[in-house]
C-alpha cells in the first residue's frame, strides 16, 4: 500500500490543495487573539522523504496579525506535516504502519527510497505508542472507535478503522482526522 499510495503523483498536489483551503479559511478567521486582519507570513519547511515534490510544497502556510499591539502569529493545521517532526505526515503514517513488516532489506529499500533511519522509524514508533496514546487528542478521541484499537499497532490499525474504497481515501480520512495535533496551538489546548 505504501508504495502504490506515494507513487501516486496526483497525491502531493491534493494534499497541497487541501492545505491552501484550510489556510484561507484561517486568513478569513482573522486573528485568533484580537480579530484583527492577518497578513501572510509563509515559510519554508524541510520536506524531507520524498523527491520532485510539488513546487511549494514545502512551505507552511501561515499569518501574522496586522495589528502592531498583537503581531501573533496564526497557522492553520495541515494534512502535509505532522507537527513539528521534518518527515513528510504521509511518511510517518505509512512507514511507521509498515513496521511489523520490514525485514532488514526492506529497512534498506526504505532508507535508499526515503532517507528513513532505522532510528527514526523507532523514534516514530514510540511516538505513536507512548506519546500521541498519552496525548489528550487521542484520550478524547479513541472513543470513536469501536471496538476499541489495539494502541500497540497503531497507526495500522488507526488506519484500517477509516472506511473508504480506496487506500488513497482512507489516508486522506486519517490525515483529516489528525489536524488538530498539526499545529503547537492545537497541541497546546488538546494537552491542557
């Protein structure tokens, strides 16, 4: 599935699409903190793990207040990065979810094609399984499904538990699913 979903060239530029929609509504939201108008304040983001992305793929859409008093900065959630973390969502997802799977050539494939770590997929494994499931997000959230997902296996099985009819859709869902943890705000308030 990982291979067929990230050779899909239509995949990057939809992703981009849905990330430009998220941010105007954020423009016309205005400040968060005052209301006031917000400006463009866009930057750039290591895109890292996948090569001939999309032209401006890697920047971040966000805005800054136009009001001199207030000047705080707004960024809207995004379905092409996974909060801070450099790899591309898409890549944290389906590579972490391949875990059980890779044999030590198939850790070697997935370094070649992606620039991956053993270390890294580790460091997103314990993520998934001791951070993001200790996270107010997920503990106000897993109620949604049932029966309940099995945490250790998780993004697997956060990913099997999204009904579409094609594998493209049901990470579309899970990568909807996961916006408010997209941004240090919404991390702020789900971890209060």
């Amino acid at each position: 599935m990982c291979h067929h979903l990230l050779a899909d060239s239509r995949l990057w530029p939809f992703l981009t699409e849905i990330d430009r929609d998220l941010a105007e509504k954020t423009r016309e939201g205005g400040c968060v903190f005052c209301g006031s108008a917000v400006h463009c304040a866009h930057y750039p983001r290591k895109a890292r793990g996948a090569d001939d992305l999309p032209e401006g793929y890697d920047l971040r859409f966000s805005f800054c207040c136009s009001l001199d008093d207030c000047r705080r900065r707004s960024t809207p959630p995004s379905v092409r990065f996974l909060g801070a973390k450099v790899y591309l969502g898409v890549l944290v997802i389906l590579l972490t979810a391949m875990r059980q799977g890779p044999t030590p050539r198939g850790f070697k494939e997935l370094h070649h094609q992606f620039g991956v770590s053993r270390r890294t997929l580790v460091r997103w494994q314990v993520w998934w399984r001791e951070i993001f499931t200790k996270g107010a997000f997920w503990r106000g959230t897993r109620a949604r499904f049932s029966p309940p997902l099995g945490e250790a296996t998780l993004p697997s099985t956060l990913l099997a538990a999204f009904e579409a009819e094609s594998s493209v859709e049901r990470l579309l869902l899970l990568l909807k699913f996961l916006l408010p943890i997209t941004t240090r705000r919404a991390v702020a308030m789900h971890d209060l």
